[in-house]
C-alpha cells in the first residue's frame, strides 16, 4: 500500500468565472481559463448548461428560398409569432397533435376526422406528415373547411393513426424585402397588441387574435426601432432619416396630428436602438446615447448621457440586473442610474474576457441577445450567414453579489431572439437560419447534437513554481442533475511540449463506482431504487498520475449528461525535487 501520509491537500470551489485577461500567477484557483458550455451558478459553481429544442416542430414555410432565415421570433397572445421571407406566421405556444380516425375523410378536401379538436384554434394551419393544410372551422371531433396541399406542399394518402398537429397559420404577407425585425408588446386601452416593424416596409399591428393592420403614416414606413413611452409609439431608423424619432398621438400607434399630440425628435447622430427604462426612453446610437424625459409633446426633452460611447448594435440592448446592458465598441457596458437625481453612469463590465469580443465585434454580422432574469444571466450571441452553427459564439454573462462572472457558449447561432416573462414563467425563444424556432433551457442537446461543454482551470502551482508536484489524487465535488457522463484531464506545466500528458479519466457514473449522492441501490423489501446520501452533492475520488511544476485540471462534457454543477476540486499531491 503507497504512503499517504506526505500528502498535501489543496482544495478550491469553482467561482469567479472565465478570466483572460490575467496570468496564471494572479489568477485565483477557482477561476477558468477555458469555460464552454458552462454557466456561473447563482447557487455555486459552474453549472453545464442546459439544451434547446423546437417550439413548433415544422419548419416556419418559406417565401422564395430554403435558405430564408426566421426575421423574428416572438411570444405573443400564448402563440409563438415568426417571420421568414415575405410572411408573418403564428403557432401555438404549446405544440398540439392527435390522430386521425378515419382515412375516409382523406380522400378529398372538406373535413378531417380526428380524435378531438381540443385546444386547437377556430381556424388555422394543420400538418400531416409533410402536407401542410388549412381550415376554416371545428367541431369536436373534425376540422372543417379543410384545404390540402397549402403552402406549395403536395397532397399524398395518409393512413389511420396518422399524427395530425397544430402548425404555422399565415398572419400577414407581401412584406417585400423585409429584413431583421423589431417588435413591442404594448397596451394603450386594455387591449394587448404587438406592432412589428421590418426596415422596408409598413409597420404592422396585431390584436390578441392575430389579426393585422398595416400602420398608415409614409413617415414609418420602413422604420427599424418601435418603443411604447408615455402611452405613445416611438418610430426611428428609417434610412432616409436615421436621425429622427417619429411618435404618435397618444394612445393610437396609428395617428400622427401633430395638434393631437404626434410630432418628431431629432439627435446628432445615427439611431442603433431604442429602450424604456426607469421612467426614461433611452436613445442608443452609434457613437452617443441619449435619453428622452416628459411625459408628452408640450415636455418631451432630449438629454445627452454621453457623446463618448454609442452601441453597436440593437440587439444587444436588455434590461437586466436592474439595469440597461448594451454591447459598445469595448465590450459590455451599463447605464446604471445612481442615486444622484440625473445623474448617470456608465461602466464597462467584460474587461476579464475583453479578447472573446475583439474578433467578434468585426466579423458577426447578427447580435442576438436574450436574458434569464432567474438566472441573473444575460446572453450575448455572435451569429453570422456563412458561419456553422458548431462554430457559432456567445458571451454568458452572470450578476453574482457585486460583480458579474462570465463563459461563453458555443453552437448556439440564432437569427432573432425574444424573452418572455409572464407569471414567473420565463420562455426564451430564438429563431434559425434554416428556418426553425427553438425554445431555449430545454433538454439536454441542442436540438440532437451534443453540447461540447469544457471547463479548465488556470495552471496551479500551490504557492511554489520552483518544486515539483507529483500528483495522487484529484476529489471532485459536483451536483448532478442525471447519470455523470465527462472525463477528467490533467495538464502538466502550461502544456508545454514534452511535459506529461495522461490520458483522460472518465468521470461517467458506470466508471466510478457508487457516489454519495447519486447511485442506486434496492433493499430485500422492495424493487424501489433508493439513492445514496439523497440529497448531497456527491464526490469523485479519482486517483491520477504524473507530475509537473504546475499542474492545470480540465472536465470535457460528453455531450451525453443532463446538465451537472462543478463545485469545487481536491487535489493531492507530494512534494518533488525543485526546479
């Protein structure tokens, strides 16, 4: 049996997030140098996020071409709404499918017979197999006014049990040349709306049943930005007036007398995006930001917050941490109102990953950006045309105490975004190049492919480079949220050439034997499976080998494991020879 008793133990948790812009000597043990796939948790840890999945699972239809985008992507009236090529369409929120009863009922148009017409729409869209159709009524137990083959899909036979399900149902078309939308719910006399507008052409306006109605006034027409402040809809990025803020009357996003209330507002500087928040609608432009104060047209005022930094883009702009966070030339930054009546500040926050958005800045051509308020998280996402999905990067960003702790995500590429909060029920949703929906932190994959999550720490030199570190044992104390499935590697001395590199070491629950925490056992009494410890974070005792000056620990996710926090790690080691 080796002696143990030279041991020398040293344990970290796993906190303060991705940091590269130190070296290894000032980094502290808990912090990452690679951290992928992986979220700062706000209960401790880093926690392997979690998967996406569609909303709907048909593809939204396209316009002209397959390569058609989805524009938008929002959570509407308890339907998902989207957009791709010329065409608005909706879904509900929760996916409805059934089967069919009788194949006599499809041998021709008219009706379909199915189980039950529960839960679906009075009228809407339907799909079997790959035909899409559409219907005009219901009754319990059969769509009527059914019409085969919409949406240039071709009639084919379907047989008894065949699943029918609920699909895309157009709302609005002839959107010539529309590109990436903006959309604002609103509710100005008790009636929630939606109003979207596009870059070309007439903004549009949907009612809690989907209905569309085209904004009239020529000067929105082909606005970028809609904001509702102060019970009026504000209108700007119009390329032949980039400069102007258009607003309406009050309470009508469709009127425009400017002795009602209507008129315009022009800055110095080209508009990138509009946000309400504290009371304030906040001007995001390209090298300035304003803020818009009153309450009407008699006291709407423009006051600069600065004319130092503008925001990239847009998409970048959330609420979020009880501020406004926004990408600038330099990286992440707030508006933080202090407490200081008109007094704003503004603080850049991602200097510790600074490189992860040096290259990015210039190269996507989409900022997407979502928050999960229960997480503290905001998430930032470079997407571009031509780039793989698999190579497709983001900025996890997490408010933890007074500070924020970041990661970054990889194979996450949305086209258009939207978070919806309603009841303490979070949905975040983004659309696809390809034409999808997906509704994020769901599953365990994205959409079947395997999340390659990887977290390394710094190289750890316990307080000596100068001695060797001939290492025993690393004991890892995570909590698991399924079956283990990740190896563990050692890295010796930066990696640099010659050093030991051993062969990983799986960590998958078959391979290390029972775990205080997470493995099973039955009793003579009962076939019920019982696990050890219940509920305590469960430890890994995995004995490793060789040795190094320094010494640095990766986990590489399998792709295989529900989601899993690492807590912290225990290495053992005796001391060598010095250097």
């Amino acid at each position: 049996m080796p002696d143990t008793s030279t041991l020398q133990p040293a344990a970290f948790n796993c906190e303060g997030g991705l940091v590269l812009n130190r070296s290894a000597f000032l980094m502290q043990p808990g912090e990452a140098l690679v951290l992928q796939n992986f979220e700062p948790d706000v209960e401790g840890g880093y926690r392997r996020i979690n998967g996406f999945r569609k909303y709907v699972n048909h593809i939204v239809p396209q316009t002209n071409n397959s390569s058609e985008k989805i524009l938008m992507s929002a959570i509407f009236a308890d339907r998902v709404v989207a957009a791709r090529g010329e065409r608005i369409y909706s879904a509900g929120s929760t996916e409805l499918s059934l089967k069919i009863v009788s194949t006599t009922a499809m041998t021709g148009s008219g009706t379909i017979s199915v189980e039950s017409t529960s839960g679906f729409s009075s009228s809407g869209t339907l799909q079997i197999n790959s035909e899409i159709f559409t219907y005009t009524g219901i009754t319990s137990g059969t769509f009527t006014g059914v019409t085969r083959a919409a949406s240039s899909t071709t009639a084919a036979n379907h047989a008894t049990t065949d699943t029918v399900s609920e699909s895309w149902t157009q709302r609005d078309t002839d959107r010539t040349n529309a590109d990436k939308y903006a959309f604002e719910r609103f509710n100005f006399d008790g009636n929630e709306k939606l109003i979207c507008v596009d870059r070309a052409n007439a903004p549009v306006v949907f009612n809690s049943s989907m209905g569309a109605t085209d904004v009239s006034e020529s000067a929105v027409s082909g606005s970028k930005f809609v904001a509702a402040f102060r019970n009026h809809m504000f209108y700007s990025g119009k390329s032949s007036t980039p400069q102007t803020l258009v607003f309406s009357e009050p309470f009508d996003e469709d009127a425009f007398d400017s002795g009602n209330g209507a008129g315009s507002i022009k800055v110095d500087d080209t508009i990138v995006g509009l946000k309400v928040f504290r009371d304030n609608l906040f001007i995001f432009c390209e090298n300035r930001i304003f803020k818009l104060t009153g309450s009407g047209l008699s006291s709407f005022a423009i006051e600069p917050v600065t004319r130092n930094i503008g925001c990239v883009n847009g998409g970048t702009i959330q609420e979020f941490a009880g501020d406004l966070i926004f990408l600038g030339p330099d990286g992440l930054r707030t508006v933080a109102g202090t407490a200081r009546i008109g007094d704003v500040e503004l603080g850049t926050i991602s200097k510790k990953v600074q490189s992860l958005f040096d290259d990015q800045i210039s190269d996507a051509s989409l900022f997407e950006s979502v928050v999960l308020p229960d997480k503290t998280q905001y998430r930032l996402f470079f997407s571009k045309d031509a780039r793989v999905q698999k190579r497709t990067k983001g900025v996890i960003c997490v408010m933890k105490g007074d500070g924020f702790e970041f990661a970054e995500t990889l194979g996450i590429k949305p086209s258009s975004t939207d978070t919806f909060v309603e009841e303490g029920d979070v949905q975040v949703i983004h659309g696809t190049f390809d034409g999808f929906v997906m509704r994020q932190e769901k599953g365990d994959n994205f959409d079947g492919a395997a999340i390659q999550g990887r977290y390394r720490s710094p190289d750890l030199n316990f307080g000596d480079v100068g001695i060797r570190k001939l290492m025993h044992r690393v004991i890892l104390n995570y909590a698991p949220e399924g079956a283990l499935s990740a190896d563990l590697l050692l890295r010796y001395d930066n990696e640099s050439t010659g050093a030991a590199r051993p062969a990983p070491y799986s960590l998958s629950t078959a391979s290390v034997g029972s775990q205080y925490g997470v493995s099973t056992y039955t009793t003579p009494a009962s076939t019920t499976q019982f696990v050890y410890g219940g509920g305590s974070q469960p430890l890994v005792r995995q004995p490793v080998e060789g040795s190094g000056f320094t010494v640095a620990l990766r986990v590489d996710d399998n792709g295989e494991s529900p989601p899993y926090s690492l807590k912290g790690f225990q290495l053992e080691y005796q001391l060598g020879a010095r250097r």
